[in-house]
C-alpha cells in the first residue's frame, strides 16, 4: 500500500489538466460502454427478430467497435492519471486517428457527393489539435 507521502508525492506531479482530462476520459469511456450496449443489444435483437442480417452485423461490428473505443478510453485515463509513458502513447495516438477521421471523413463525403468541409470539420478538429499539441509539449512529465 503506498504511503501517504507518496500519495502527496504522484499527485504533486501531475497537473491539474491531466487529472481534469482523465476524469473526462473516464466519464465518456463510461457513457461509450452504456452506448456500446444499447446499440449492440438493440440492433442485435432487431436483427434476431426481423432475421435481417445487417442489423446483427451492425449490431455486433458497431456495439463492438464502441466497446474498443471506451476500453482504450478508460485505459488512456488509468495511464496518464498515472503519468505512466504507456498512457501518454495512448492519448496521442488516439488524438492522431482522431484528426485524421475529423479530416478524412468530409473527404469521402466530397468523394461521394454527400457533402464537404465546413465549419463544424474545423472546430471539431480543434480540440484534439490542442489536446495532441500539449502531450506533445509536456512529454517529458511522463515516466516509466
């Protein structure tokens, strides 16, 4: 069991935006799982009662998708509360796929004639670009 002065110690070490930020990681890999369970549980039963196979694939694929996204969530937040290297990987990369669909996705839908940029692509990518722009800075903050 860690000591209190140790306790004092780690949390001295962490800033205050990590701690904030894991919170939040923790809180939307939370909601992704309820999420997660719904869509896998509807769209699975829909399909199971209508015989329709899109819907079970959907249900499995898509609800099974969501629970990876909320492990590696909840999993970035256990990391960087930790201040552990490990999980700062996690949060650039997930920060770096997640610029890249915020910029790919409007490419596809200009590709198939649904759409385009507009402002929402460039705000959306915004949070991301900062959260990435400060792991990136602060990397030294994080050890073994």
């Amino acid at each position: 069991m860690l000591e209190e002065s140790q306790i004092k110690s780690q949390q001295a070490e962490r800033p205050s935006c990590i701690t904030v930020y894991a919170i939040l990681l923790v809180l939307g890999g939370g909601l992704t799982v309820i999420l997660a369970l719904v869509f896998l549980l509807g769209f699975s039963f829909a399909g199971l009662g209508t015989g329709e196979l899109f819907f079970l694939a959907s249900g499995v694929f898509g609800g099974g998708y969501l629970l990876f996204l909320a492990l590696l969530s909840i999993l970035s937040a256990i990391g960087i509360w930790g201040m552990k290297m490990w999980g700062w990987w996690l949060v650039v990369i997930t920060q770096v796929i997640s610029i890249a669909s915020l910029i790919f996705e409007p490419l596809f839908q200009v590709a198939s004639g649904r759409g385009g940029f507009d402002a929402s692509v460039s705000c959306s990518a915004l949070l991301p670009v900062i959260v990435l722009a400060w792991f990136l800075r602060n990397r030294h903050k994080f050890g073994g």
